[in-house]
C-alpha cells in the first residue's frame, strides 16, 4: 500500500513536469496547479512576467537601479529591452514579496508538503531556493523532488518540522464548563498516550500499523511509513480503501486501537477521570470553606 503511494506519487511528479516542458514549449504561461493541490514542479531557473521568463541578470539591474529610479517604470523600459512598463512593476512587487517573506532562510529546514488527493503529508527537506523563481527545491524521503511556492498567500500547504522529538500540545479547551477532548495531542498531553504510540487497525482480515508522530511544529501526526497523516480517520480510510477503493470515509476513533483498545474508548476514559479530579476538587473546596466557617463562629462565640 504504501509503495504503491510512493509510485503514484513518483508518477504525478512526471506529468506535472511533461505538462509543464510543454506549456513553455507553446508559451502558453506559468505552471498550473498541480493534480495534488500544489504548485506543479519548475524545471527552469526562470520565472515569467509579462509574457516571456526573467532572467537573473534583469533581475540584478531592476534591483540595482531601483534606488535611482524609484517607480517611474517607464524609465526602465531602457535598460530592460523588451519589457513593458506594467510587466517591470509587476516583477519589482514579485521580488519584494520575496524580500519580505524572507523565504531564503528556510534551506535546510525540514518540511511536511500536504499531497490532497493522497489526504497525507509527504516529509522531506528543503535543499536549495531558486531567487528568480521564487521558489524552494524540496528533496522528498523518497528520493523525489520538486520547485515549490512557499510563500505566504500561495496555495502549497505545508508544516515545518522541529529538529528535535517532542510534541508542543495545546490544553484541553473548555466550554460552559464542559471539558472537550478533540485531539491526539490531548491525550499525549494527559498521558493517555505515549507521543510514539503503535497505533492499529484491522480492515477486512488485513492488520494495518502506524505510529504517532510529534516532529511537527503544530500537529501530531501518524506515520505510516513515507506517509503521514493529520487525524485516525484519514489514516483509517487510506487503509481501507487498499482493499476497497469505493471507501469514502471512515471514524478512525472508532476503528483505531492502542494496546487493543480504540481511541474513542481512551478518550471516553480520559473525560472521565478529568470530570472526577473536578468533582474531587469541588467536594475539597466545599470542606475548607465549611471549616473556615467553623473557625470563624468559634472565634465569634469566644470574643
């Protein structure tokens, strides 16, 4: 199941780079959106604006006579043949975008890119980043690649990845007094389970295994292999629809078990036990205000 993933996904990265050989052989434009939701990959080291693709050299004397010039477009036009006044103030504000995201920085970070239509993060590390472009190199665990956009604004969905193991948990919410346990990183954090948990489940006398995951920056996730997955029903479902491809959704709480027990039945017993601490604390609270009432009659009664 998963090898298979891994070849879909191999096979994805090929058509969005063929698409994309071919739209620059016709000129039809940028890249589109590719199949899994993202950016399609770039193979040039050239980004368009204006009709045709900037080289880095136009780049360097936009910026260098920026601070001359200012905003009146119309003087570039000289020292950039070719381009038209609107095409150069649409790639000045493209690269002080840039600028201003910082992006750069982000090279040998580690990263999670979100592939839609397998309803999973692919991990991987970013390698390099192209200025022209504006775009990051991503070297997949796999042994794929891909051009991304990871600015902000774009569409490429992504998480970055701690350098340590580790998971930063948000407290239980609560509303009206009513305690809501709504995620793994709940019950990591009450100690229900251990952030490295061997999660199953079974589907059709097929055994599936996965394990939590923590190096995400903003969720737990759990990790089937090269895959990783943001809940226990998207999981469960991609388990499922190996043998059942029609499979549309799933209650992975139910169907996903920890040491033979599901995770809906931790989460009930994790409920339970932070509803009787409270009531505890409340019959506690109850006894000290009656004995401070006691003293304080003691003391009336004695003066």
């Amino acid at each position: 199941n998963n090898e298979a993933a891994v070849d879909t996904k191999k096979n994805r990265l090929r058509l969005m780079q063929v698409s994309e050989e071919t739209e620059r052989s016709f000129g039809d434009g940028d890249a589109n959106e590719g199949e899994g939701g993202r950016k399609g990959c770039q193979i040039s080291g050239r980004s368009r604006e204006g009709g045709s693709f900037w080289s880095g050299d136009e780049d360097k004397i936009l910026m260098d006579n920026h601070k001359e010039l200012g905003s009146k477009w119309s003087d570039y036009m000289t020292l950039l043949p070719g381009r038209t006044s609107e095409a150069i103030m649409k790639r000045w504000r493209r690269l002080r975008l840039v600028q201003k995201d910082d992006v750069a920085d982000c090279v040998g970070r580690r990263i999670g890119i979100w592939w839609k239509n397998d309803c999973c993060y692919f991990f991987g590390t970013v390698v390099e980043y192209n200025k022209a472009t504006c775009r990051h190199k991503v070297a997949y665990d796999d042994g794929t690649d891909q051009w991304l956009d990871l600015r902000k604004g774009t569409k490429t969905k992504f998480i970055w990845l701690k350098d340590g193991s580790g998971s930063e948990n948000k407290t239980s919410k609560t509303t009206d007094n009513k305690i809501i346990i709504g995620s793994l990183a709940d019950l990591i954090q009450k100690n229900y389970l251990p952030s490295d948990a061997l999660l199953e489940t079974e589907y059709k006398g097929k055994t599936y295994q996965a394990r939590l995951d923590c190096t995400s920056s903003d969720l737990v996730l759990i990790h089937d292999r090269l895959r990783y997955f943001e809940s226990p029903s998207r999981w469960a479902v991609s388990c499922f629809r190996s043998s059942n491809p029609t499979k549309k959704s799933v209650n992975g709480w139910r169907y996903v078990r920890y040491k033979g027990k599901s995770l809906e039945d931790i989460r009930s017993d994790c409920l339970s036990q932070i509803q009787r601490d409270q009531n505890h604390l409340s019959e506690e609270k109850i006894a000290c205000a009656s004995e401070s009432d006691k003293v304080d009659e003691l003391q009336i009664k004695g003066n």
